[in-house]
C-alpha cells in the first residue's frame, strides 16, 4: 500500500517550496539566536555562570527550533486544505499512507536542515563539534524531528482551519518547549511538574543532544532515544490512520 | 459497456439526503451535463464518483471499478477539476503540472512532451515558470484543465468549470473541451448551472434537490417544453392568466417575481407557432398587455417546466438553509 515513489514525490514538494522561501530560512534563524544569545547571556549572567549558561541551552535551543520547524510544517496541510492543494493530493492514486509519510518526511527534513543551520553558533557558544558528533546529532535530530512531524500531522488532519492554530501554539507548543528542559536543569524540581516534564516527549530529545553536544545529562542515551523512537512510532501510526480517515 | 455506472446511489450528510438514490449511465466520448442549481447533489455525486467520499448506499462503476472497492484504480482513470482552485500557488505552472505527472506515474521520457502539449493547448507556455500565485483565476482554471489531462485520463470531471470566469474565458475553455472530446476520445463529465453551458453537452441529467428529474439530449429535452415560449406582461397578471385560459384553453403560468410585494413579474405560456398566435392575441384578448416576448424555448423553461422553479432562483426560504447544508458538506 505504501509506495516510496509517492512518498519521495510528496517530500520533494515540500522541500521544493522551503528552498524557494530564502526569507523564512533566515527568519527561522533569528529566532533562536534571540534566545541563545539575549536570553542566554542575560539569565546566565543573573545566575552568575554566563558562559555556562549559554553552553547549557544551546542543544535546548536546537531542540526548540526542531520542534517549531516540524510542527509548521505538518500545519501547512491545513494551509493546503484551505487553498485546495490537499484535494489534488487526496484523488491522486496513492494511498493515504503514502501521503502521511511523504509529508512525515518532508517536515521532518526541513526541521533537520534548520537545526543543522544551528551547528554554526557552535563556535560562538564555546562547543566544539568533532565530525563524529555531527553524524550523532544528524540522527538524534531525526529521531525528534520525525516524531514531532507525525505529531503535527495528527493535528493537522483535525485542524480544518487555521484560525485553530493559535490554540496549538498555545497548548501544544510553548508546554512542549518549557516543560522540556530546553531552558533550564531538570533537578530539584516540584513533583507536580516534575511528572509533566516527564511526559513530554521533547524532555528526551533534548537529553540525548545535550548528551552527544556537552555531555550533561539526566538520562542515559540508549534511554532518551528509545523514549523519542517510541513516541514516534505511535505519532506516526496516529498521523496514517488520521490521514486514512481524510474526506 | 458504459464507461461510468451508477445505481441508486444514497449520500446522506448527517439528517440531509443530498443524493435521494440516482442511476445513470455515462457512455465513452460523451460530453455528460449535470444541470442543477448550487445544493442540487452535484458536486456531492462527483466527490463519490471521484472517491474523495464513500456514498451512503448504493453502487457506482466507473471505467470497471467500482469506486468503494477500486480507488485508487478508480483515481488513475479520472481526470478533476473542481470547482475551487487546488493548485499549489507556490510552485510555478510547470512545476504543479511535474507534480501531477509523478504522482500519476507518467512515463518519465513522455513527461516534458505531454507538460509541453497541455501548455500549448491552454496557451499558457510563455509563463510556464511563473508561480502560480500570480496568475489570474482564468489562467489558474486552464493550468487545472491542462494538469487533468496530463495522464490521459478515461474521465474528465468539470465541477463548475467556467463558474466566476469572464465570457471570452468561457468560450476558449469550451474550445479546449471539445477539442479534447475529438482529438483524445475523453469521457467529459460536466456538472453546471449555466444553461447556455449545458447545450454543449451531449446528454443532460437534471438534477434537482438530490434526485434526476430529467435526463436526455439538449434539443429531446427543449423538444419537452412544446413550441415556443410566449411571456406577457400585463397591468394584472392574475386576471390575464384568467381570461387566456378560458378564451384560449392555455397552460398559463405566473413568472416568478423579481422583486418583493408582487406576486408575479409576468406570464407566460408554451404555444405552437407563436409568431402567428400574437396577432390574434391582440385581436381577440381584451387585456391590458405592456410588452410580448416570443422565443424559442432553452433549457431554462425545460428546468422551470420539469421542477418548477427557477434555476437561480435564491430565495429565504427552506431551499436555501438545504443548500447552505449542501455546501457544508461538500466541504
């Protein structure tokens, strides 16, 4: 039922239309840059260990950036929907399977490729980054990118408007950031949010980058990324079956 | 063997029944008409026909597949266009007409040719490579004519093609449709609400309020009304729809009325030779009449004379919330 011929047609559309937006890649960086290096230094040097600080984020903010990537891109389905693109892809003969796994695939490159774009603050931040480590954050970034796709995608295949898309970022998105550990350590916390960080998926992404980029960690790596895959493969099967229930 | 087959076909969209059990068939190389107002069923009997919704019961064949078992057999055969624009405005032409191409799996040594043959037909290789955010509505309706053609589809579905267009565009797009019909055999399937548009058709169903109330040949179907049309207008309506009926033993009916506070804008009636009846109407009828219309009937008196209503007619009234819900679910 899944044809990789499909599923490679349905990525390249995507990847097409971000590499024609020059405007949004930059604009995508912005935005962690702002947080690595204003919030960064200014919360670093109000807890005294500026340096540190800043080190300590950067995989947080990778994290970040992967998960605002992925998420707008599985929502542009819903952009789809409204200017009818979604119809052509829906009546073409390839199973809805293959379309929930091209646009899985398709979101989740262009969120790797803005994250890979983060590799270049490296430098500034104080990390040095071995070739080794890039390949280990290539696949690690992946893993979270895929499964934050899928996820968008199950959204989206409910999503008929856009005007719900405030809601998402809202009480999917910044919940998901925060709670993940991005900004700050995860000890000494209440037990209350201690249970929701968790339950958050991003809370093992962000774990096993931080790993692999500083070698800081709350988690082992083989468990993070059993956790991230886990989460995945339940967002992926969630997102086939929404798309096999599209009219 | 009809190229589409379609049994008792139900779709019922919570309460409403949008599609009350209909059967046609369609033949090979026909242009096929589905005439009917906004909220008819049509566009809901080719989102089934076309497997984008599964009917309520009921069966539907087409090219041998039958659309619930068969879709993705059933997708390759067709071609759509649908009433709302679903290019990708991000891509340029070309691009939008590579995508449908791989996605159809067409031959990637025929690929450039056919993108190439399309675009001349719909005269837009010149700006191929624009995106297509910044065409305009004609031009996005011919890229989408061409792009359901590019895999030679069996089927050519039309949901409101030249709906919003402005006539010249309207006249060029026609061209390509009967252009297509002669050169590629192409099973055209057309639903629209223009009637001029629908005596372009080879056979018509009328479709009114879910169900087929007529379905033949443009001129079999005008052959129905009788004669010619004669419309009145006339200081009191009522009581001239009074007198022709005693005096002359005729059908007469009220126009409906445009505006609001009067009953009736008019008369009308169907009349053998009515060139030589308006002489001995003026001769021999003592009525008030203002003006006298006489015309060979369309397809508009066929609609009017087989539902009873006007095609356009918009009124607030029960019909229009049932259209309102129709629109919903065609969503």
């Amino acid at each position: 039922m899944i044809s990789l011929r499909g599923v490679y047609i349905i990525w390249l559309r995507d990847i097409k239309r971000f590499l024609r937006d020059r405007a949004r890649i930059i604009a995508a960086m912005a935005q962690p840059a702002l947080y690595l290096f204003v919030l960064g230094t200014g919360l670093g040097a109000a807890i005294g260990r500026s340096g540190d600080y800043i080190k300590f984020i950067y995989p947080g903010i990778i994290g970040m950036t992967l998960l605002f990537t992925s998420i707008f891109s599985a929502i542009s389905i819903v952009w789809d929907r409204e200017f009818g693109f979604l119809k052509e892809i829906l009546v073409a003969p390839i199973s809805r399977s293959t379309v929930a796994l091209g646009k899985a695939f398709g979101g989740s490159t262009i969120a790797m490729i803005q994250g890979t774009m983060l590799l270049i603050f490296a430098p500034f931040v104080g990390v040095s980054l071995s070739f080794l480590m890039v390949l280990k954050l290539f696949a690690v970034m992946f893993l979270i990118a895929f499964s934050l796709t899928s996820m968008g995608i199950v959204v989206a295949a409910r999503l008929k408007t856009m005007e719900g898309f405030q809601m998402i970022m809202n009480f999917l998105m910044m919940p998901l950031f925060l709670l993940s550990g991005a900004m700050f350590p995860l000890k000494g916390l209440p037990e209350w949010m201690n249970f929701l960080v968790k339950m958050d998926p991003l809370t093992y992404g962000i774990d096993a980058l931080r790993y692999i980029v500083i070698g800081i960690h709350s988690y082992s790596l083989p468990y993070s990324l059993v956790m991230v895959l886990s989460f995945g493969a339940v967002m992926i099967s969630f997102a086939i079956y929404a798309f096999n229930r599209q009219n | 063997m009809s190229i589409i087959e379609v049994n008792n076909l139900t779709k019922k969209f919570g309460d409403i029944e949008a599609v009350k059990g209909i059967s046609f068939k369609v033949e090979e190389g026909e242009v096929f008409g589905f005439l009917g107002p906004n909220g008819a069923g049509k566009t809901t009997t080719i989102n089934i026909l076309c497997t984008l919704l599964n009917p309520t019961s009921g069966e539907a064949v087409l090219n041998n597949f039958n659309v619930v078992n068969n879709p993705n057999e059933v997708r390759r055969s067709i071609g759509l266009v649908f009433q709302d624009p679903s290019l990708d405005e991000r891509l340029t032409a070309r691009e939008n007409l590579e995508f449908h191409a791989m996605i159809y799996n067409v031959p990637r040594s025929e690929r450039n040719e056919r993108i190439k043959n399309v675009l001349e037909m719909v005269e837009l290789s010149e700006r191929q490579n624009d995106l297509v955010r910044n065409y305009s509505g004609g031009m996005k309706r011919r890229l989408e004519i061409a792009r359901g053609l590019l895999h030679y589809p069996k089927v050519l579905f039309l949901d409101e093609p030249t709906i919003g267009l402005d006539p010249q565009t309207r006249n060029h797009i026609w061209t390509h449709i009967r252009e297509l019909k002669k050169k590629e055999n192409v099973t055209v399937f057309l639903t629209t609400h223009y009637m001029d548009e629908a005596e372009n058709c080879s056979r018509i169903a009328v479709i009114d309020y879910g169900e087929i109330v007529a379905l033949d040949t443009p001129s079999n179907l005008k052959a129905q009304v009788g004669g010619d049309v004669l419309t009145l207008k006339t200081g009191n309506d009522e009581i001239a729809a009074l007198r022709l009926k005693e005096d002359f033993g005729l059908d007469v009916k009220l126009v409906p009325s445009e505006s609001e506070g009067t009953n009736s804008s008019g008369i009308y009636f169907e009349i053998e030779n009515g060139d030589k009846f308006i002489p001995k109407l003026i001769k021999e009828a003592d009525l008030n009449i203002l003006s006298i219309n006489l015309r060979k009937p369309t397809l508009d008196d066929v609609f009017l004379k087989l539902t009873g209503h006007a095609i356009r007619e918009e009124k607030a009234d029960v019909s229009t919330f049932h259209r309102a819900h129709m629109r919903m679910g065609r969503r």
